[in-house]
C-alpha cells in the first residue's frame, strides 16, 4: 500500500510540473493559432505522462527494461496525439476562416450565407446568430432607406407648401403696401387664413418630432367612446356640410378607455378630415366604436374608391398624400403619420384596408381595466 502511494506521488509530481509548463507556454501563445495551443494540449498529455513514469523509474520502481517498454509506448502515442491536434487545429483554424469571410460579406452591406459543409457545434451556433444578425441588418436598412425617403419627400412636399403661402402673403402684402388692393379686407381675411394654415403645418411638425422622439406628454383618463366620437364627430360636421358629405356614427358603444382625451380627438379628427376630403360630394362617412377580442376598435369609412394596393403600406409613412393629394389644403401630409404615432403612444395599432367603394381606417385601443 505504501508503494502505491508513493507510486502515485512520484507520477503527479512529474505531471504536475509538466502541467504547470504546458500552462505557462499556452499563456505566452494565447495570441496565436488555435492549431499551436492543440498541439501544446496534446504534448502536455503525452509528456506529463511520460515525466510521471520518469519520476517513478528514478525511484527505483520500474526496471530499465519497464521503463524502454513505456517510453517507447508514451512516444508512439505522442506522434499520433500531436498529429490528430494538428490535424483538428487546421480543420477549426479552415471553419473559422470560412465564417470570418462570410461574416465580412454582411458586414459590408450585404447578406449572410453560412460557410457548407460540417462544423463544430459552437461554430455552428455562432453562424446561427449571424444569420439571425444578418436577417435584423437587412430589416434595419430596409427601414433607414424607407426613412431616408420619407424624409426627402416630407422635406419636398413641405418646401412645397411653404413657398405657396408665403408667395401669397408676400404679394397680398406689397398690394396693402402699395395701397393698389381693391379688396383690403378680403386680402386681410385671406392672409390670416394662409397664416393659420402656416401654423397648423408648424403645428403638426413640432407633433411629429416629439413622437418620433418618444416624448409625447400623454395624460390618460377614463372616457367613454361615445362621448369622444361624439364630439369628434361634432368637430368634422361643418367640414362635411361644406363638402356635401354625410357623417354617420349610429354603431358607437359606450365603452370605456383609459387614453389622452386631447390626443385621440387630434386622431379622430385627423382620421375624419382625411375621409371627408377624399369621399366626393353625396358620399357618407361612417364612425364606428365597438369591442373586440384584440381591445377596442375604432374605424372611419369613407367612400374614396379605395387606395392602390401598392400605396397601401405607405399610408402612414411620413409625408406621404398619395396621387390626389400633393396641393393645398391637404397639409403635409402628417397627419396620418400623427394619427398612428399617438395610437401607438397609447399601446394601440393604426391599420387601413381597402373596402367595397373606399378605405376603411381602423384605431385597436387596449379596453380600461375595471
């Protein structure tokens, strides 16, 4: 029994020392090729083996002839341990390579296409999570280029828009000027309303930078829907009778939401100015409130003869007004692009379809807790 024992300290003193060698050679190659610390691994196995039987041998535990007999074994065993470590160095050092470079290609703009053939269990995971990468890079560009567009038309349209009332308050006030107006107060009653129109236009950008800047002060209330479709529906009535157009609200439940009242007024309201505006005269919008399994729905109908399918997705994407909208009194084409922000300040989704005869625009509120 004490042979054994000292057997066994003689060989993990020899092992340990190689351990502690292997150790530091690996720290000081750290920085190299994953195929030079595989073949340090393999040769600290090999020698702390050998170094352990070395240690025995000066002992006086095993015979010369033992001692031949075990050394030329721990060699032949050392040749093929530092030749399979080579070999599966070069095989890991080939896979990571291959990823590195398909990596770089959607890195640089483009898609990512993991490398064939097999791989390591980690590699193959990692090019999972690139692919998974890649897939969130091309939809955050796809946004940044719908953003970027969106942005130049807003910024086209609403240079547009300026530039008309200003050449016309411009005019109207040389004419005041010059004293050669016919009409003085007609011209003063014009240039307040191109003025009011300016500020609504300022109005409705000051709103939009603050939701896309997630800033929109929101003070929730509970309110009934039948209340603020009815006022909503009050506000749009001498826009509708200017318009020949019916408005028609009989499908209101009186469900209760906890929302902004101001808010979802500016959202009814902007919904109602853009049906009334688009339905032609001896057309009806309807307003309709009720509950459904997803919270609380709100829809505006209009009798516009529907949107292209293709223009669909961009409804509500800043700036844009479609084909029968690019002159005043449009606007900037902002305030559908307002409507869905403030809904989806308030947990809610804003969504259009197409409809037998017009578009149907549908607000999803959460219902008030109870």
């Amino acid at each position: 029994m004490r042979d054994t024992l000292l057997i066994a300290l003689y060989a993990f003193a020899g092992a340990a020392a190689t351990g502690l060698a292997g150790a530091g050679a690996l720290r000081l190659i750290r920085r190299r090729s994953l195929t030079a610390s595989l073949t340090v691994v393999a040769a600290v196995g090999v020698v702390a083996m050998l170094a352990g039987t070395l240690a025995v041998a000066r002992a006086m535990f095993l015979s010369p002839h033992d001692l031949t007999v075990v050394t030329t074994v721990v060699a032949m065993a050392a040749v093929v341990s530092l030749a399979t470590a080579l070999l599966l160095g070069r095989w890991v050092v080939a896979r990571s390579r291959e990823l590195a470079v398909a990596a770089r290609s959607f890195g640089d703009g483009g898609d990512f296409a993991a490398p064939r053939g097999p791989t390591t269990a980690e590699l193959d995971e990692l090019s999972r999570e690139l692919v998974a990468t890649s897939a969130r890079l091309a939809e955050s560009r796809e946004r940044e280029r719908a953003l970027e567009t969106s942005r130049r038309e807003l910024v086209a349209w609403i240079s547009h828009d300026l530039r008309t009332p200003l050449a016309g308050l411009r005019a109207m006030s040389e004419a005041l000027e010059d004293g050669v107006a016919a009409d003085p107060d007609r011209y003063l009653r014009q240039m307040r309303t191109e003025v009011e129109r300016l500020n609504d236009m300022v109005g409705d950008l000051f709103q939009l930078s603050r939701i896309h800047a997630g800033t929109l002060p929101l003070a929730p209330t509970r309110i009934s829907l039948y209340d603020l479709v009815g006022d909503a529906l009050a506000g749009a009535d001498p826009l509708a009778r200017e318009h020949g157009v019916r408005l028609v609200g009989d499908r209101i439940e009186p469900v209760p939401v906890e929302v902004d009242g101001k808010e979802m007024s500016r959202v009814l309201g902007n919904l109602l100015v853009n049906a009334i505006r688009r339905t032609p005269a001896d057309g009806t919008v309807a307003v309709a409130a009720e509950r459904s399994p997803e919270g609380v729905v709100l829809s505006v109908t209009d009798g516009c003869g529907g949107i292209p399918e293709e223009d669909l997705p961009r409804v509500f994407d800043t700036g844009w007004r479609g084909t029968h909208a690019r002159t005043p009194p449009a606007g900037a084409g902002l305030g559908l692009t307002i409507v869905r922000g403030i809904v989806e300040a308030h947990q809610g989704r804003a969504t259009v379809r197409n409809i037998p005869g017009g578009c149907r625009f549908e607000v999803v509120l959460p219902t008030a807790a109870s």
